[in-house]
C-alpha cells in the first residue's frame, strides 16, 4: 500500500478493534451499551492525543497520526447520541475535556520528576505537551465535539445527512480553532494556512469511510442493543 494511504488502513483496523470490543463488551458481558460506548470514546480520546505526537504522511499533507482514531471515535459518539441524546453527550463530552486535561497535567508531572535511565529528550518527546497546544486541543475538542453532537442530534435518522452535515462543519470548526492558536506567530502565515486545509481536506476525504462503518454500527446498534421492538420504532422514523 502506498504510503500516503496507510493512515486509512490503520482508520479501518482502530474502528475494527473498536466494534469488536464494544460488541464483545456488550454481548457476551453484558456490559450496559451506553456505559462500554462511553468508555471507549473516553479511551479513543487518549490515544489520540499521544498518537497525534507524530505527523505522518496522507495524501498530499503532513496530519497528526492521532487522525487514525477519528473514524471510531465518531462512531462511539454517534451510538451515544442515538441511545442518550444530546444532554447526555454534553455531559460526556465535558469528560472528555477533562480526561485530556488529567492527562497533560499527567504529562508535566511525569517530566518533572527525575529520571534514572534515559536522556530527558526521549521523555520530553513522549510526554511533552507544551501549554499553547494543550489550550489549543481542549478548546478545538471541546467545540468540535459539541458541534457534532449537536448536529448528530438534530438528523439522527439519516446517516447520510449526519455524515453531510455533521462531521465536515466539526472537522472544520476544530481545524480553524486549534491551528491558529497553536501555531500563530509559530509558523509562516502561508504555511500556517496550508496546514489548515491540509488537516481540514484530510479528514473530509474519511467521509465516504465515516458514512459506510456508522451505516454498519447503527444495523447493529438497532438490532442488537436496542433490540427488536425499538428497532421497528426507530427505523420507521
């Protein structure tokens, strides 16, 4: 596979691992749906903040390899939104913010002990997350995310429509928030606007994947979690 499609595989197998899990959880421990959904969501979100320490090559753009999670973590979010609503996505989502919060304040603790067998740099590189970027990430998710929720709400029966409306203006309101702020007076203003829709066309071009894996999840979410009378209900809404 060439190298500037890989970041599409890895998208496929994290939202392959993530279904296997949540279903796993859900059917065979008897997990509460809504509770297994969240935690994974919870979990996604962490992952991608160490992943996103590398950018990689997709397309014709350099993106944080943390985009790898995007597809499962929409998912996770949509499955909690069609089950709970938007007042518990809220909720979930202000976790969210301060479960990436815990874990910078992990990661400044975590440089500022002393270190015993490995030079500073390997550790700073692993778990350096600087003040602006931080901001920059809680203050991108935490708009993105209640964009999403909000717009997956409002058109929760077309999938289609939720795929059209939601996931672009969320990637996009993440983009246009989190760039400048990390990188303004950083990177050149021409450089500064490329890599803003370079992040922005990259996550777009995960639509078509985004809209055929949630078509799939909510076949199973309907028949399989909510069951066969709330199936009916719901798919003649």
């Amino acid at each position: 596979m060439a190298p500037q499609l890989e970041l599409l595989a890895w998208a496929l197998i994290m939202f392959g691992a993530s279904a296997a899990i949540y279903r796993a959880l859900v059917s065979a421990l008897r997990a509460d749906p809504t509770l297994a959904a969240s935690a994974l969501y919870l979990v996604l979100l962490t992952v991608s903040q160490y992943a996103a320490s590398k950018v990689t090559e997709y397309l014709w753009f350099g993106v944080p390899a943390g985009t790898a999670t995007y597809v499962a973590t929409v998912a996770m979010l949509d499955i909690i939104v069609m089950r709970e609503g938007f007042d518990y996505a809220k909720g979930l989502i202000a976790m969210g913010l301060a479960s990436q919060a815990l874990v910078s304040v992990t990661n400044i603790s975590v440089l500022s002990m002393p270190t015993l067998s490995a030079p500073e740099d390997v550790y700073g590189y692993v778990f350096g997350v600087s003040a602006r970027v931080a901001l920059a990430s809680a203050a991108a998710y935490l708009a993105a995310e209640l964009t999403d929720a909000y717009v997956v709400f409002r058109v929760r029966r077309a999938i289609w429509k939720r795929v059209l409306y939601s996931d672009p203006v969320a990637m996009a309101v993440d983009t246009l928030i989190f760039v400048p702020l990390a990188f303004y007076g950083v990177l050149p203003e021409g450089t500064l606007l490329s890599t803003m829709l370079g992040l922005v066309l990259a996550k777009w071009s995960l639509s078509p994947m985004v809209l055929g894996l949630v078509y799939a999840n909510r076949r199973f979410l309907l028949r399989d979690v909510y069951g066969t009378g709330a199936h009916r209900r719901l798919a003649a809404q």
